[in-house]
C-alpha cells in the first residue's frame, strides 16, 4: 500500500476528479428515489463545505439540503452572552473563550464591544492557553465561558483536570456546552421539516461515536451517515444515503473510517462524564427549551462554577431575538436565509441582529458570504 | 462546529505535549484525550488545542483507492470497470463497513 | 550598548541635529536632503502622481522585513500603480519614547536599501518623539511623488474579454502577520518588495494595462470587488488557477481564512487587454515563476470563483477583523 502523505488527508479528499465522478454516481442512482431525498446535516461545518465548494449545484433536483443546528454559537441565546459580557465587566475578570463568541450579539453588546470599552476579553484558539493566563494573573479571576458542542466538551474538562492537577485556584468556568442528539429529537418530533435523511457531523462523532445516532434509526427510521469534513467526504455520503434510501434500509452508516469509529473516544466520554453532568433543561435560541440538551459543571465543583458564584448578576430572564430575526426557523430547517426579510440588508455579518449570520457555521453567513 | 484539522505527530514531550505539523505550521497539542499510543509520525486530529483522535491511515487509504477507481472508471467512456464492479454482496465497495 | 530614543531626541536640540546627521542624512544620503533647507526643491517634469501613507504594523519586525521596508514599498507601490515611477519621498517618524536605537537605526537602514533598489530618494523628513504609550513604539508616515510613464491606468478602465493576472502567489503577508499575533511558528516572508521594475517592464513591452493594483488589506478579494463596483462588471476567477503556496494553505487551513481576503505587500493584480495576457505574463515570469493568468472580466456585476470542478460561488468583501474559527 501507498505511504499516506499530510497533504493527502487535506487535498486527495477535495479532488477535483473524485468529485466529478462522485457527482456521476449521485446523478445515475438518484433516479431510483421513489422521493425526494431532504437531507439535514447537522454540523455547521458540513454547511461551510457545503456552501463553499458548491456541492448544492452538483446535484440532482430531488436532493436538497436543510440545514441543521449545529452551531453552537448561533444557538446561544442572548441572556447567556449577556452573563459573558457581565462577567468581562467586572472588575477582577478576565473573560476568555474561543474566538467566534466575541462578536455575537446579545441584547445590546459584543464581547468585541466591551472589550473596546476596556473589558479584558481574550479570544482563544486553543483552551490550553487558559491555563497561562491564569498563572500569569494570579490576583485575576479567569473565567472560561465554555462553548460548543460534544467535539469541545473534552477539552474543557481536560482543562479542569489540568487546573486542578496544577492546584490554580483562579480559573472559574461557565458551562454552555450543548448536546447534539436533543435538538435533533426536538425537530424531528415537530415534524415540520420533513427530514429524511441525515448528515451526521464529523468530530462530535469522533468523541461521541456513531453509536450516538442509533436512535434515529430506531425512533424515527431515518438513515444516517456520518460524513467527514471535506468535498468528497460528504459526496460520499451522499451516495450512501441513496443507497440506503433505494434499499429502504436505514441505518447509522460511518462514511468517515479514517477518523470516527462506533464507539468513539470513551478516554473523552469519561473526561467530561467526571466534571459535567446534563441540566434539566437549556434554552436553545430559535428552538426554545430542550430538556437534558446541555451540561454543567457537577456540584462537587461548584466552587469553580461561574454561574454559581456571580448568580446575583446574571439573570436568567430569557430575551427574545429582533422581531424581524428568522433565524429560530432557519436553525429547525424551516426556512432558508434568503427567506428573511432583513437577510443582507439590515443583517450583514458586519452587523449581525441574529447569530446565524455571526458565526462561519451559521446558515445566514454561510449563504451571505458564498451564495448572495 | 468542530473544525478539527490533521496533523503529523513530529515530537512528544514528558508532560504529553506532542509537537505537531499542519502544512508547515508547527504547533503544540495535548495528547490527554488520546488512550492508545500516539508515536512520532502518527496523524491525528487536532482541536483547539488538542489532540482529539488518531487517524486510521489504512482506512484513509483504502478510501483514496476507491476513489481512484471511481474517477478512472468516470473518465474512461467504454471502461473495464463497470459500476457493478463497485458492489460486493455487502454493498458498495464505497463502503465496506468495518470489521470490528 | 542598548542606546534609547529619549524625548529629547525629538527636541529641536543637540540630539536633534545629532540623530538627523548620525541616522537619517548617513542613510538616506542625497543632494536635496542634506541641503538641510525648510523645503525640498525639485524640478517636475509633466504629469505627477503624488501619494501618502501611515504604517503603524505590529510587530514592526517580521519575517521578511520591517515597517521601514514597508512604509518605503506601500508608498512606492501606490505610485507604481499609477504607472508612476517613484521618485521622492518625505517620511515622518512618530517614535515612542523608549524605543531602542539599533532598531530605529535596522529600520532606517532597511528603508535605505529598498530606495537604492530602484534610485528613489528620501529628500525631506521630520521626526517627533512622544511620551509613551502615544504610538506603538513607532509609526511612519510616508508621502511619495512620481514621474507618471504611462497614463490612463485607472480601475474605471475595465472592459468585457480584458484578462486578470497575479505577479505572484497570494496571501504571505497577512499570513506572517496573523501567524506572529496568534503565536504560530511558520517559515512563511513576508512578500514585501517595491514593485516598479515589475510594472517598468510591463510598460517597456508596450502592454496594453487597464488596471493595476496592489493587493494590500483585504486581498485579492478586496481588488476584485473595487474593479468590479468602480467598471460595472463581473469578474470570473478560476480557483485552480490562483498561486497559492503550501505555507499559506496551511495557515489558512488552522484558522480557516481565506487566502484571497489575506494582505500582500509586495504582489498585484493587473487587468490587461486580451491579446496581451501572454505577453503580460511572460514579462511577469521573469519576476516570479508562480505569476499567473487567473480569470477574466464579463459582462455583470458580481465576482464569481468557478470551482474546478463545475460549482461556482461569489467572492465578498472581507468584513470586519479576520478572526479564527472555533479551532
């Protein structure tokens, strides 16, 4: 067999030859569909790919996509941003999370806003770097606002486990971490966008294994593969999800062998099982009130939870979106960006009124940047 | 999410920081979240600082050389591999699931 | 002897006199400058192009050069795009108090060097020292006039069938400078480089250039939506066909920028005439093998990438602080 080359994981799997051919395939077997096929990927990054290398435009008129919730930025309702650019206020905090978060719109500010009024926000790409920050200001509170779905959970529970190994007292978290299989739940059991295929995303299933989608096959009778990030990746999986559809054999497919197994990472699994434990209950922005979709710190920490510790000024009053915003039907599969009424007049990623258009993964920047 | 980008592992440490290559750009990660042995050479995943899993090379390559086939079998008009040589009784040869 | 730039050094006084005869006239010397007068006097011939521009970079050393290199190849780029060749200069020094000698005397030298390469002169300045904290340990501010050698290049010039060329692979400015705030290792020079012996040869070939810009903040990406809105066209780019180095994919790939949106100070795009694309090309190759004829221009309004592979997409305007993704 060939050595396999660093280049070859990024470039082999955007071949430009693969994908034509893919393409052949796709158009040849779609034929058989008895109906149209609606596919939601789920990942706000499958949309990216999606979007950027225009995989919309390479297929059949009965395959169409819709796109999913997987963004964690684009989710967050606005009280909880509120509560990060509350904390970035105080005086003794120094707020740090991962990049995309500071530009998303709570009720009347940015992290990126009060950072120019003077708040210490630090943007991170790596949530190693907390622990720096937190030894280089000792007299300083570090709270982490932690984001994002099931593939960067582990690393904030890693991070727990490093800060408690090294005993730094002065990093305090606040836990938004959200769960994919819930919302998946909640829109398929509203029915209304009549899914029947899906797109499962690529790294949350490196942490959470293709197991985490059974229930989809079991509760609902959809088909699921769990595609890999690049062109060919999700071509691929689309010709899987024909063939299942042809078959009428769902089942939880992994299209992407080279990184996801069923199992999936249970060093991980464990990790985060150890410091969080599922909430009752989370808002969700666009898809109100899930329950047992989202995770927080477990009570044995809670000296170390932000949410504990400042609760007298971080209301939970929940704040509705822009009356003219959509973006809570476009994140259930409801409607397409362009359907909005303020898409790229008065909501442009420069100024965004809904965090769909915010983040890279969001459905409304996606088609703003790539497809205006 | 979950933007997660392959690299080569170049050199691990003693506190478990591996030294990684992304196209050229040199970065450190943590190994924490990654139970089974990572050495020198090996690709993994990388987010956000850290490691996240080991990438299967030979299922990476196995996928490459379907690829290949299936782009040699569109390119060529009249070919000696039809689509049906695609397909074994499991299924498409796209897809060979996993021997576990 | 680690010497610093006090405030007296911006005086009026001893030191004054001292750091412009020590530093500025030693480096820049020239008959003009060192007449010492209020004024440069110099004789123009015909149509002039006359530029100004503020460098205030940080880090204000990267890998490839400084912001004296930068602050001399933006101002005389700005003229080259004119199809002016660069002739005077004024620059004024705003320096922190504090600041090291030796790294205003390597920025100094540096803007020395790159002025020889194409026999432009600095011929009047000014220097202020400022308490610390008023500038990021120095800014510079440039202002340049050239003798215009070829006229009517304007990005109204556009027309359907023109042709689009890059002199060089896109994006390794902005890649060091991202690389150094995010405190990533890369190998990856700056691109910085005066270009007027590119757009002189391109003149002397007798081409016939529509347009040329340099592909500063914003890109290729903010190039080709400038063309585009200011000619009322559409223009078509194929992706395959933008250079692109590996190092440069590789940053972009981490933080998930695009190339095409990243600085460059020392490449630039060039709308010429159909019948010359290969031409241009040729005279461009003898710069850079990885110069390159990457789309063209339609009748539209829009500016399109077409994918090798039958998709196509729209190229925005780069928006706000390029931040990494969630990675």
């Amino acid at each position: 067999m060939n050595k396999l080359s660093l280049k070859d994981l990024y470039f082999k799997f955007r071949n430009p030859e693969t994908i034509k051919a893919l393409q052949k395939e796709i158009k040849k077997e779609a034929v058989k569909l008895k109906e149209p096929m609606r596919i939601m990927e789920i990942c706000g990054g499958h949309t990216h790919t999606i979007m950027k290398y225009g995989i919309k435009q390479l297929l059949p008129e009965n395959i169409s996509f819709i796109h999913g919730p997987g963004c964690p930025v684009c989710i967050m309702p606005k009280e909880r941003i509120d509560h990060a650019i509350t904390l970035s206020h105080q005086k003794d905090v120094i707020l740090a999370t991962l990049g995309d978060m500071i530009r998303v719109p709570g009720s009347k500010s940015t992290l990126a806003k009060a950072r120019a009024e003077g708040a210490n926000v630090v943007p991170l790409h790596s949530t190693l770097d907390v622990l720096e920050i937190a030894r280089k200001n000792p007299d300083k509170k570090v709270v982490f606002f932690a984001i994002g779905f099931e593939t960067t959970t582990p690393m904030t529970a890693a991070l727990i486990h490093t800060a408690l190994k090294q005993n730094l007292k002065n990093i305090y978290y606040h836990i938004n971490h959200v769960l994919v299989p819930p919302p998946m739940r909640a829109i398929l059991d509203s029915g209304e966008a009549k899914i029947n295929a899906f797109i499962g995303p690529s790294h949350v299933s490196v942490i959470t294994g293709a197991k985490a989608y059974e229930f989809l096959v079991k509760d609902y009778k959809t088909p699921v593969v769990v595609a890999g990030f690049e062109p060919v990746d999700v071509m691929e999986s689309i010709l899987m999800l024909i063939h299942q559809k042809i078959k009428n054999t769902p089942k939880v497919e992994i299209q992407y062998k080279r990184a996801t197994t069923y199992e999936g990472n249970l060093l991980a699994q464990e990790m985060i099982n150890r410091y969080m434990e599922v909430r009752p209950s989370f808002r969700w922005r666009g898809l109100g009130d899930i329950p047992h979709s989202a995770l927080k710190l477990k009570d044995e920490y809670e000296e170390f939870d932000a949410e504990k510790i400042w609760a007298d000024i971080l209301p939970n009053e929940p704040i509705n979106d822009h009356k003219l915003c959509i973006c809570g039907e476009i994140l259930k599969g409801l409607k397409t960006p362009k359907e909005c009424s303020v898409f790229g007049s008065a909501c442009t990623p420069a100024n965004p009124l809904g965090s769909c258009m915010v983040s890279d993964e969001g459905a409304c920047n996606a088609y703003y940047r790539y497809e205006r | 999410m979950c933007l997660a980008i392959p690299s080569k592992v170049l050199n691990i440490d003693e506190n478990n920081i591996a030294e990684v290559d992304t196209l050229g750009v040199k970065r450190k990660v943590s190994l924490d979240l990654i139970a089974e042995e990572v050495k020198p050479g090996n690709y993994v995943l990388i987010h956000v600082g850290y490691a996240m899993s080991k990438i299967d090379e030979k299922a990476a390559l196995e996928s490459l050389e379907v690829y290949e086939m299936l782009a040699k079998a569109a390119m060529e008009e009249e070919s000696s591999i039809s689509p049906e040589d695609l397909v074994n009784e499991e299924g498409p040869l796209l897809y060979k699931p996993k021997e576990d | 002897m680690d010497k610093k730039i006090t405030l007296s050094y911006g005086g009026g006084g001893e030191e004054t006199n001292k750091l412009i005869k020590e530093l500025f006239y030693k480096n820049f010397s020239n008959e003009i400058l060192e007449n010492a007068e209020d004024a440069a006097v110099i004789d123009l011939k015909g149509k002039t192009a006359f530029t100004t521009d503020s460098f205030t970079v940080s880090p204000i050393v990267f890998n490839g050069g400084n912001i004296g290199k930068l602050s001399i190849a933006g101002t005389c780029n700005d003229l080259a795009m004119m199809g002016a060749e660069p002739k005077y200069l004024s620059v004024g020094f705003m320096i922190e108090e504090g600041l090291e000698y030796s790294m205003l005397e390597k920025i100094v030298k540096t803007m020395a060097d790159e002025l020889k390469k194409i026999d432009a002169k600095i011929v009047c300045g000014d220097t202020k020292v400022v308490p610390s904290g008023s500038v990021d340990k120095i800014f510079i501010n440039t202002s340049g006039i050239g003798e215009i050698k070829k006229e009517n290049i304007s990005a109204h010039n556009l027309n359907e069938g023109d042709a689009i060329i890059v002199s060089r692979d896109i994006g390794k400015h902005g890649t060091v400078i991202m690389a150094h705030r995010y405190g990533v290792d890369t190998d990856i020079k700056s691109d910085c480089k005066v270009l007027w012996s590119e757009v002189k040869a391109l003149i002397d070939a007798d081409i016939n250039i529509k347009a040329l810009r340099d592909a500063t903040r914003g890109g290729l990406s903010a190039v080709l939506n400038e063309w585009s809105e200011t000619s009322s066209v559409s223009i078509e780019i194929n992706e395959d066909k933008i250079p692109l180095s590996d190092e440069v994919i590789g940053l972009c790939e981490i933080f998930g920028f695009e190339p095409m949106d990243l600085a460059n100070e020392g490449t630039f795009i060039l709308a010429v005439s159909n019948e010359d694309k290969e031409k241009a090309l040729e005279v461009l190759k003898n710069f850079n093998k990885n110069a390159s004829i990457i789309g063209e221009v339609k009748k539209g309004n829009k500016v399109i990438l077409k994918s090798p592979y039958g998709s196509k997409r729209y190229i925005e305007l780069p928006k706000g602080e390029l931040l990494p993704r969630i990675c």
